[in-house]
C-alpha cells in the first residue's frame, strides 16, 4: 500500500519532481533519521518479496523519468559535469537536482546487487535493467569507469544465461527476452552520450564485444536484431575513444565476421535484413580502412545484391547513400567495383511510382556520382 502511494504522489508531482529528490522526512516514526523520497525508494531496492521489490524499482524508475523530462522542459536542473555552473544557478534561484554526488552510484550499487543474485527473479534483474537503461540518460550517466565496467560485467553474465530448452524449459523464453532488454541497455550506453568515450570503449572491448557478436548468431529475431544494432554503435565509438589502429583492425574483423552471415541470407526476418544492411553501414564508413579489400568488395556486392530485392531496397539505398558519403572524403573506400551496376540499378528505380523511392533513389545517385573522378564522368 505503501508504494502504491508514493507511485501516485510521483504520478501527481509529475511536471515537477524536485521536492522527492530534495525534502528531508523522517524515516521512520519517532526516528530522528531524516531522507528524501528517492533515497526512501533506493534504499527498499533489498526488499524480501519480489513483487514489492519490482513495485519499488519501477516507482524509482518513473521518478528518475519524470526528473529528466522536467530538466528537459527547464522546470528543474540536473547537476552537470561542472560545479561552478551548477553553484551559478543555484545561486540564480533555480532548482538543482544533483545525481551524481551519492544518488547515482547508490543506484548502480543497488541494481548490481539485483541483476547478480542467483535466486534473483527475471522480473527483479528486468526492472534493474530499465532502471539503468533511464540513469544513462541523466547527466553522467551511469557513472565512472568502474561502474561501466562492473555493469558490463553484470551484462555479460545475462548473455551468457543457458536457455537449453530441454534444462530450462520453464525459463528459456524469459531468459531470452532478459538477454534482449540487457542487448538494449548496451546500445544505449553506447548511443546517449553521457559517458566518457573512452571509458565505454575500454570496457566494452575486452568484456562484451565477442559476446555481442555471438547473439547474431542467436534464433530469436528480437535478440539478433537488438545486437545488429549494437554493433552498428561501435565503429562510432571508436572514433570517439581515440581508439589505435591495432583495436580497429581487430574490432573490425569480428564484426564483419559477425554482420557478413546476416548480410548474405535471403530468408530472414525483415527486422535483420534492415538491421544487417546499417549494421554494414556504420562498418564500411567508419572502419573500411581496417578492412582488406575483399571484406569491402564483399560487402560491396551485398549491398548491390539487396539494392536488388523488392524488400531491401529502401534500407539499401539508404546504406550505399551513407557508404558514399564516407567514399568521398576517404580515398581508401573505392566504390568503382560496384558503381556502374549501382546507379543502373537506381536509375531504374526512378521509374516506380513511388514519389519516396524516387526522391531516395536520385538523392543515393547524387551522392554516388559524386565519388567519381573527374575524368570518369561523361555528361
């Protein structure tokens, strides 16, 4: 009853939450111990009974939502990376919420305990893993390094979760849909921007990229999809974590070991079709001089061969149009092999009805044509 009523005061303090992060109550009666309301629900994250517990991590998580919504509508401040600016506002008369102090790492330290429990519930470690997925899109993030490295850890163990359906028959689909909310969780630590490049970079290499590779492989299409996309963050990562050559060279191998498989089958969900096709996007772009010419020839022909299909075709143009982008600034992505049979390819498309198609198809033929040299084009 208890947190059904404080889940209606967060649903009624929706617009404005910042007195649950900063008004002090007694925590208990005649107790001159005093906390907040979210440090009341932080603390209950050890509750005995499940359903209460997964009750009072779905309160904290709404709360945790509404507080970035109000900071993004400017009713309040979220505490940023820089104490001069967050003594300014306050001093100006704005409300400062600051997360980072005690509140985050008490968080992470709290959905730790949960998603390493061995008797813990799927619907324990599911909670956590939104709670999360919601922190990383406060300032800061999830926190430091070793918070990073201890959630990937954490991350890493759900991948790994045995869902043999003849030992596990009972769990096998809830196992597989915690391992898609875990794949989510990543992806978004990945995209939000709210941590430090390096330290994502640092971690994720040597702890979940070859278990990331590996769901692409899984049977689910849910769960293959969500790791096409994951891998479709990294090459971006890299660049942005100053990463040498020698981890691009050996990040770029595994996933074209990864993507290529997914790339080449026909008979495949929709879902992973177009996932594969920006999961090779994002690779050719970023990473093509860590790939031998063949990868990139390879890859090259997939696309031409998708460009092809009825089914592919809008998340192919897309693709050739980012992977041109990229060949014209770079003089080690050469599209020459593919180009010829590409614009004949999409000057057909010009004559379908769709208005779309064909604003996308002459848009992927811009950007193409611009790759050319000089000396190749003949108006």
């Amino acid at each position: 009853s208890a947190i059904r009523t404080l889940t209606a005061v967060v649903e009624a303090t929706k617009h404005d939450p910042s007195k649950l992060w900063i008004d002090e109550f007694a925590w208990r009666q005649n107790s001159e111990k005093k906390t907040t309301v979210a440090g009341a629900l932080v603390n209950r994250f050890k509750e005995r009974e499940e359903n209460c517990r997964v009750d009072i991590i779905e309160c904290f998580t709404r709360l945790l939502s509404y507080t970035v919504s109000a900071s993004s509508a400017g009713v309040l401040v979220l505490a940023s990376c820089t104490s001069m600016d967050d003594d300014a506002l306050a001093a100006s008369g704005a409300v400062v919420v600051d997360l980072r102090s005690n509140v985050s790492s008490a968080i992470v330290k709290a959905t730790e305990k949960q998603l390493s429990a061995k008797k813990g519930g799927e619907r324990s470690k599911s909670s956590a893993i939104a709670l999360l997925s919601t922190l990383c899109l406060a300032p800061g993030g999830i926190g430091s390094s070793e918070q990073i490295t201890s959630v990937f850890r954490h991350v890493k163990t759900i991948l790994n979760a045995d869902d043999d359906a003849n030992t596990r028959r009972h769990t096998a689909v809830n196992s597989k849909s915690l391992k898609l909310e875990a794949l989510c969780l990543v992806r978004i630590m990945l995209s939000c921007k709210k941590h430090d490049a390096s330290d994502i970079k640092s971690a994720l290499l040597p702890i979940l990229l070859s278990d990331i590779c590996k769901c692409v492989q899984e049977d689910w299409y849910k769960v293959i999809s969500e790791a096409l996309r994951v891998l479709m963050e990294i090459p971006g990562l890299l660049v942005l974590g100053s990463a040498t050559k020698a981890e691009k060279d050996e990040v770029a191998t595994s996933l074209y070991d990864a993507i290529e498989p997914r790339l080449s089958e026909h008979d495949l969900d929709q879902e992973i079709k177009e996932c594969a096709l920006s999961a090779s996007a994002s690779l050719v772009s970023v990473l093509h001089a860590s790939l031998s010419p063949d990868q990139k020839n390879r890859i090259l022909t997939l696309l031409l061969d998708r460009l092809k299909n009825d089914t592919t075709r809008i998340a192919a143009i897309k693709t050739l149009s980012k992977v041109g982008r990229a060949a014209k600034s770079s003089e080690d992505l050469d599209l020459t092999s593919v180009m010829n049979e590409a614009l004949e390819q999409l000057a057909l498309l010009l004559r379908q009805q769709s208005r779309s198609l064909k604003q996308s198809a002459l848009e992927c033929i811009d950007t193409l044509v611009l790759c050319l040299p000089e000396s190749d084009i003949d108006m």
